[in-house]
C-alpha cells in the first residue's frame, strides 16, 4: 500500500541547462537554513528530444496530502508564504522558461521511495506515459496493469518506478516504467507482439486509451536512478 501523493513538475528548461537545473531544485528541498524543508525527491529526469518536448527538465516529490496542502499555502497566502522559496525561484530564472506541475495519486502496488531505494533501482532510461480514458476506467486500467504487465517486468530487464491517476483529471493516468539498459525497451516491444500475458494488455491498453502522450526520459546524473559504469 503506497499512502502518499506525488507532485510531478515539467519544467521548460533553457537548452544546455537541464542538469544545473535539476541540481539547483534538489539544493533548494536540502537547504539547511530554510525552516521547513522540502520533501524527498522521488525521481528527476531530463526529455530526450526525439520522444516529445524538449528541453524539459521533470521533477517528481514524494508528499502527502497534508504536506502539499502546507506547500501551497506557503505558496500562495501571503501571510504565511515561503520567501526562501521565493529568493530561489528568482535566482534562478535564467535556468528555466515556464511550466506545470499534476498531482499524482498512486495505485496501491506502486512503489513507494523506500521501496526504490531498497530494491536499488536504476536505468538507462524511462518510458513516461500520460493516457487518457474513458470516465470510471482508471482504476480498472491500473488494476489491469498490475495483474498483466507488472509480473512480466523484471523478466524484460525493466522495473516499475510508477502507476498514478492523475488528481483534478479523473481521464487521465500516468505510468513510468524504467529499463536498466537501452536494450530493454527493445524488449518490451518485442513482449507486446509475442508475450501472451503482455500482448493481452497492450491489447486491453489499445482498446480503452482515447489519447496518449509518451516520452523517453534520462535519469538525472547526480541522482540514484541513474546507471553507473
């Protein structure tokens, strides 16, 4: 049982500027002289730009709705509002353009950062996918991917760093599944077409997806999801 939310930025970068980005935001949630510090990072990636948007920088923070709820309130009442946050973001407008954050709510099997951390998962690379569904099937659409692909995943030299609903757009989900070597995603291509149990659900996913948005995604270096020599 995973308890916790998810805040999962895209931010447009300057191009040539994802990682020092990237490493300012983990800086920031880390600063000792703040009084409220952030919330652990769950993952930082870049966009490759051959899959979608690029420059992106994306940010994922493991919370809770009460914590959340506390970071926009330091966001946006005035009287109680986070000025280090504040001196942050204007220093560092010359690393990004813009953006949007989702709030993600987990299914149950999805892990958590502990569990990350403990299993020691890394990859080469991510695949990140936004799909939209029919009203009332997103939980069925989860439930279906934890019985049919998920089984399947460490076989095909992949692991699940997460399965989302997406929070305020109840057609949307979001799942992010990382291979350890390039070569993985070429397998789990190959499993859709001759696996049974994974053909099944890519089946059962072409059926009920009425949009889609996927995107490749590059761990950032400086953090532990990246694949090491």
């Amino acid at each position: 049982m995973n308890p916790n939310i998810y805040l999962h930025e895209y931010v447009r970068t300057v191009p040539g500027r994802e990682e020092p980005y990237l490493a300012s935001v983990l800086s920031l949630h880390h600063e000792p002289s703040r009084t409220k510090l952030g919330h652990p990072a769950f993952a930082q990636f870049r966009s490759v730009q051959t899959s979608g948007r690029w420059p992106m920088g994306i940010n994922i923070w493991e919370n809770t709705w009460a914590g959340q709820t506390a970071d926009l309130v330091g966001q946006f009442l005035d009287a109680r509002r986070d000025t280090a946050m504040e001196d942050w973001w204007q220093r560092n407008l010359h690393l990004r353009r813009g953006g949007y954050d989702r709030l993600l709510i987990p299914a149950d099997y999805s892990p958590t950062l502990a569990d990350v951390e403990a299993r020691g998962v890394h990859g080469e690379v991510f695949l990140q996918e936004i799909m939209w569904l029919p009203f009332g099937e997103a939980r069925r659409f989860l439930d279906e991917l934890g019985d049919r692909l998920l089984p399947r995943l460490d076989d095909l030299g992949c692991d699940l760093l997460g399965a989302f609903r997406v929070a305020m757009r109840p057609r949307q989900v979001c799942t992010i599944v990382g291979a350890r070597e390039w070569a993985g995603l070429a397998e789990l291509a190959k499993a859709f077409r001759r696996d049974p149990a994974v053909s099944g659900w890519d089946r059962y996913k072409a059926e009920v997806t009425q949009q889609a948005e996927e995107m490749l995604l590059l761990p950032a270096r400086h953090g532990p999801l990246y694949r090491r020599p």
